[in-house]
C-alpha cells in the first residue's frame, strides 16, 4: 500500500469487534487511530487489545479532534446509524456503516447526497455481495442469460429462513455496562401504520440484505407485484417483464439458519446457498445444473469470510478511489424496495 490509511471506530460492542475491528485490524496499511465508545470500560479494553491510542467518549469528540482520518467505520444501534452517518459526511470523512443504511428511503437518500456532494466512499455492509460465491454466481448468471446457454431464465426464488447465525463466535470483549441512549428517532416511514411500525423495522433489519442481493443480480427496475404476510414469516413476489421472483422469509425461534437464491432456466439452474453470516471462512456454495448436457457443476472456492474480503475491499476503494460494489449509490435502491413492498395492502 502506498500510505497508512489512518480510520476510526464509533461503537465497538459484539459486531464491531468481531466483523469489523478485527478485520480491519488484519490489513496492512491500516491504522486504526481513534476510537469512540459510550461504555468507557468496554473502551478501554478494546484500545488495549487493538493498541488504539486516542479513545473518546462519544462520536461528537471524536469528529472534533480527529483532523487527518481516511475513513470512519461507524458501527452502532441500528437507530443511531443514520443520523451519525449524517453528521460524519458532514465532516467530510469516508465512511463504512452497517446495514441498513436508514431506517427510512428519505433518510438514506439525504445521507446519499451528503456522500455525492462531498464526493465521499459512502459504503453499506451488505458483505454478501463480497462472497466469492455470490461474485461467481452473478458472472455465471449474466453469461448464461446472455447466451442462452441453459435457455431462457423463468424464474428465482430468494429465502431467508432465520433463526441464529452467530456460529458461537468469539473472540470479543464482553461488558455489563449499558448502553442508555434512548432511541427518540423514527424507525418506519410515516406513513406506516403506529401498530405495524416495529413489524416494518424487523423486516428491513433482517431481510434488507436479501434485497440487496436480488438488486444485486437485477440490476434494472422491476415492480414489487404481491405479497403474502404471516405472524412468523411470508412471501413477496416480483414481475421482471421477462420473469419473476420470490422472496420467503420467515423469523425462526432457533439457531437454524437458511438461505440463498436459486435461478431457475428452461435447461437448467443456478442455486446458490450462503453460510449464516458469522460462520467464519464459508464462502457461499454454488451448484450449477446444465440440463441440455445432464450434468451438475459445483466450483470450489477458497476458504474465506466475506466480513473480511468487504473491510479490504472498503480500504482498496479509498487507496485506489474506485466505486465499492456496496456503495450507497446501489443500497438506497433495497430501501426504496422494501417501501414499496410494505405500501401492498395497506
């Protein structure tokens, strides 16, 4: 790398260690310079661990005193996420938040102008799209429509069956401290109902990175068609023109966890199936059926985590300033998605 990247933390608690802080930790070139934690104890431990030299007690003194950082790695309660990330692209800094980048499509798009107007690396961690997995799957994908190799796409099928997918992970620094910031924002639109506003933030917190997925391989348009909603889970459908799709979905009560998207052709299939998001060095598995020859094609990837192919991907963006495949750019599409699915049958 031609120079450190000096970067910042805001929030350090079980996600921002283990998917974040220690990835970033891992690259050469990086130095993380500042950290910003409400719970000081919990502070004071993770700059130890990570020899992190400045620590601060909230984002507000960080932001102050911290004149010359590359990029901040923002990774704090879903309700805060937006609102801190506005006041970072205030400042001008780079940024990397987790998913979702708003609790609403207006938000995250006055956040998206901020990043444009600035002309700032505003990137979302929707780590699947970082799965080599996923990255051969889209490459296959386009070839087969584009040569028909495998006949004419009917059709997709997108799930998330949700139960655990922590994978007893650790590694992190645990606390008792509290976190005791109330959460005074909104978390839907307001337009949605007051009985349905914490069914709608369940939703886009669980599913908002299928969506990102089905935008990820369908890059165009396409019209949220039906849907069909239960108490534990359910199914939203979509018209392509050409062909359709599928979501299904469903909130489990136990540590199985299933999900991927499987593309289904008049000679044949795609199917795709991702590793619960902190099982460590899985890359999602890809099988591949060629009907017109009779065969099935399953490629091997390396072992490695998604979580950390996206924090060196999210630093190459910054050394080399090029375009981040999770840019903010492409995640305010899966929020404008996620309202037109919620505005159905209201």
């Amino acid at each position: 790398m031609p120079k450190d990247i000096n970067i910042g933390f805001i929030g350090s608690g079980f996600v921002g260690q283990v998917a974040h802080l220690h990835n970033y930790n891992e690259i050469d070139g990086v130095n993380i310079s500042a950290l910003a934690e409400l719970r000081q104890g919990l502070g004071r431990k993770v700059a130890q661990k990570y020899n992190i030299k400045n620590l601060y007690k909230n984002h507000i003194e960080l932001l102050e005193n911290e004149k010359k950082l590359d990029a901040i790695i923002l990774i704090v309660r879903r309700h805060q996420t937006s609102t801190l990330a506005e006041e970072v692209l205030k400042r001008n800094i780079n940024l990397f938040t987790e998913k979702p980048m708003a609790p609403t499509y207006a938000q995250g798009k006055k956040n998206l102008n901020l990043a444009i107007k600035n002309n700032l690396h505003y990137v979302i961690g929707n780590m699947r799209r970082h799965d080599d997995g996923v990255q051969y799957a889209k490459k296959i994908l386009n070839e087969y429509i584009l040569n028909n190799e495998i006949g004419s796409l009917i059709s997709y099928r997108s799930y998330c069956y949700a139960g655990g997918d922590y994978c007893n992970i650790d590694g992190n620094i645990k606390t008792t401290e509290e976190n005791l910031i109330e959460n005074n924002l909104p978390i839907s639109p307001s337009w949605v109902a007051k009985s349905d506003e914490k069914k709608f933030e369940k939703f886009q917190n669980y599913f908002v990175h299928n969506i990102n997925i089905i935008n990820f391989f369908f890059e165009d348009a396409y019209l949220v068609s039906n849907k069909i909603s239960k108490n534990n889970g359910g199914s939203i459908f979509f018209d392509h023109g050409d062909f359709f799709g599928q979501f299904d979905y469903a909130y489990l009560e136990s540590d199985l966890w299933e999900e991927g998207i499987d593309f289904h052709f008049t000679h044949g299939s795609i199917k795709v199936s991702f590793p619960p998001a902190f099982l460590k060095n899985q890359p999602a598995k890809v099988i591949i059926y060629d009907g017109k020859k009779n065969k099935f094609i399953q490629p091997y990837f390396e072992w490695n985590w998604s979580f950390k192919n996206q924090s060196k991907n999210f630093i190459d963006s910054i050394i080399n300033n090029t375009a981040n495949v999770c840019d903010a750019r492409n995640s305010i599409k899966d929020l404008e998605v996620i309202e037109k699915i919620w505005k159905l049958n209201q």
